[in-house]
C-alpha cells in the first residue's frame, strides 16, 4: 500500500533543476519557527487506532474498503501508510486476492480502489483528482512538483501550500521537497533553486511545514524530518535546533546495538526465509538509528542548534562505527582527534595501490584526461 500510494513523496527529491521564481508563503516561517515546539513520536498502536476490522460475517470486500477509506483520510495518509508496507490489510484471510478485490471495487467505482489503480496512469489520476478527490489532487500535484514543466511545479507549489495548514499530507509532502533542495548527492541537488541548493527562506518555509507534521509522527518520519532539516547547518538557527530537538527523540527511540549474521549457509534453505526477512528488517532499523546518530553529532560537534558537545558527539559517532561501520562516522572521529586505527583494514584500498574509492576518468568527480597536444604544422 504505501508503495503503490506514496511513491510521490520517495520521489520528491527528484525534480526537475530548472529554477522556479520565488513567492511569498502564506504564514511568516521566521514566526512559525521561534514558536516552541513540542514534538512526539507515535506508538505503533496510536498509528493503528481506528483501523476497521473484519467484520464477524466475513465479508472481505467490505473490509478491504473500510480499510482503504480508512489509510487514505485525508492528512492522515503520511501516518497511517506507514505500517502497511505488504499492501493487504493485517487481518485479510489468507489465500484471498487482495489486488483482485482492489480490482472489483475500483470496477464499482471505489474512489480509493480507483486511485490505487490509476497510481501509475497520469491521465487517470487526472480525472479522479478533477472530480473532488483531495488525495488523487495530492498525488498529482506531488508528482507536478517533482517532474513538471514549470508552471506545473510553480501551480503544484501554490495548492500544497494553500492545503498544508489543515492537511499534513500536503504539509509534509511540500516541506520535504524544499528541503530535498541541498548540495548532497544522495538528495539529488534539484528543485526549484538555482543551482539546486534551497534558499535560506525556502529551508525556513519547508522546515515550519514540517514542524506541524512532528507535533505527532511515526518514528520513521520522524526520522526524515529531522534529517532533512539538519541536512541545512547554519542556515537558520531555529531550524537548527528544532531539527537537533527532534533528532534526539529518534536516537532515545533507537538501538545502535550492532545486529549479528545469521549462521546461513552459502545458499538460503527452507525455513531460513523468515529469519533472513526478520533480519532484514533489524538492519533497516539499525540504519536508521545509524543516520539519526551521524546527523546528530555532527550538529553537536559544531553547535548548530544548541551548545557545542563534542564528548556527545563523539559518543554517538563511535556507536554509528561500530554499528555498522559506517564511514562518515569514522572519518568524523579522525578529525576529531579519536584514535580509531582499530577500523583502519574496513576503509584501506585493496592491496596493490589500486584506490577503489577513487572513480574512473570521465565519472563524476574526475575531470576527463587532456586531450593529446598536436603536433605543430
């Protein structure tokens, strides 16, 4: 479900590079973001709260639109889409068809059946977003605002904007595409700045619309706020903090506990699956609680959002390491003064000389070799 509903907001971080004219937000962001904030991750079971349930007849079909209705409550979509990775509702019968039963009601006119199955077709989110549906609105303008002419982005800008006050959907969904905006590769580095990289009001707007989304989010949006605010340092103090407040909740909220191997063999054997998808999903966990440790310290090292705490810091880079090895973590530490040579063999080209973090001529990042020079005439 949330693949099929949300692949919109994934994909935020890819639109278009072409510069897009600035405009006046609605609210003044300066005054949303020196307002305290108070920020809370949501409970699983707060997410879950009002899910229908089968009924004691059975009757699949009416359930599964309940539950369709039901994830797609406008502002709500960010929150609820969220535990519904498999796409069925967590109580369907076992062996039923849940995409033929999506099938048959968008056939009998199911709004939402009609938006899972136009999800991929233009035209047909289109005409569902013409007749009043606000979630097929949001869908198009959300795509609009990721790959659009221009005018489509400046329009797509212009409704989130006008919806995000009184829905979270739109709040989150504008908010994270101006902070996409940055001069990482991992975000892309397009949008509507030039040159790619958010303007100081553009990461104040996004970061007060994404404010109203913390109040109450899941762990894993949490997660995504605070990175994608923190990923702008030194822009604007209030943002600083507001992201550094929000990432210290996700860290409480995590376990860096390096995650064991499981003892498999070469190949997987029957029974192993479940184990391996278990421990699949630990390793998402621990990167995440990962990310929100790397973000967090280097605010910390440097003070942004708050006072300078570099033994914190240094802590919190040492549990990313060892976790999972990761990288930034380690050379984070080395300019730090930490001793850590221990890790020196994970991060050491191959023998030979041959550096492997090095790219081929002509890649990003490497200039192309000089032409050979003619001979003169």
């Amino acid at each position: 479900m949330k693949a099929i509903i949300l692949a919109g907001i994934s994909a935020l971080a890819l639109g278009a590079c072409a510069a897009m004219p600035a405009a006046a937000p609605g609210a003044t962001s300066e005054a949303i973001l020196a307002e305290p904030a108070q920020f809370r991750i949501l409970s699983d079971a707060e997410v879950a709260a009002g899910m229908p349930a089968m009924s004691a007849s059975a009757d699949v079909k009416a359930y599964v639109a309940a539950f369709i209705d039901w994830v797609l409550e406008p502002g709500q979509l960010i929150n609820r889409s969220a535990l519904f990775m498999t796409g069925a509702p967590p109580e369907m019968p076992e062996g039923v068809d849940f995409n033929a039963i999506v099938e048959a009601l968008a056939e009998e006119g199911h709004p939402g059946a009609k938006l899972i199955i136009s999800s991929g077709e233009p035209d047909g989110l289109a005409a569902l977003a013409a007749s009043g549906d606000g979630t097929a609105a949001l869908a198009v303008h959300m795509n609009n605002i990721s790959a659009g002419s221009l005018q489509q982005k400046i329009d797509a800008r212009d409704w989130l904007r006008s919806q995000a006050p009184t829905n979270k959907d739109a709040a989150f969904a504008l908010g994270s595409f101006l902070l996409s905006q940055t001069e990482n590769g991992d975000m892309m580095g397009m949008g509507f700045a030039p040159g790619g990289v958010a303007t100081p009001g553009e990461v104040r707007e996004g970061a007060a619309l994404l404010l109203k989304v913390a109040e109450a989010a899941p762990l894993d949006i949490m997660l995504q706020i605070g990175t994608m605010m923190g990923a702008h340092p030194g822009v604007d103090a209030a943002v600083d903090g507001h992201a550094r407040k929000i990432l210290e909740l996700v860290v409480a909220e995590t376990d860096a506990t390096p995650i064991p191997m499981p003892g498999f063999g070469d190949e997987l054997q029957e029974g192993d699956m479940d184990e391996y998808l278990a421990y699949e999903e630990k390793l998402g966990e621990l990167s995440a609680a990962v990310e929100a440790r790397v973000m967090l310290a280097g605010m910390l090292a440097k003070g942004h959002g708050g006072a300078t705490d570099i033994e914190r810091a240094t802590a919190l880079y040492r549990s990313a390491l060892e976790a999972t090895q990761d990288y930034r973590a380690y050379e984070a530490l080395i300019e730090l003064g930490v001793d850590v040579s221990a890790y020196d063999a994970l991060f050491a080209p191959p023998e030979g000389g041959e550096d492997w973090w090095d790219l081929e001529p002509g890649q990003e990042g490497e200039e192309e070799p000089a032409p050979p020079a003619h001979a003169p005439h």
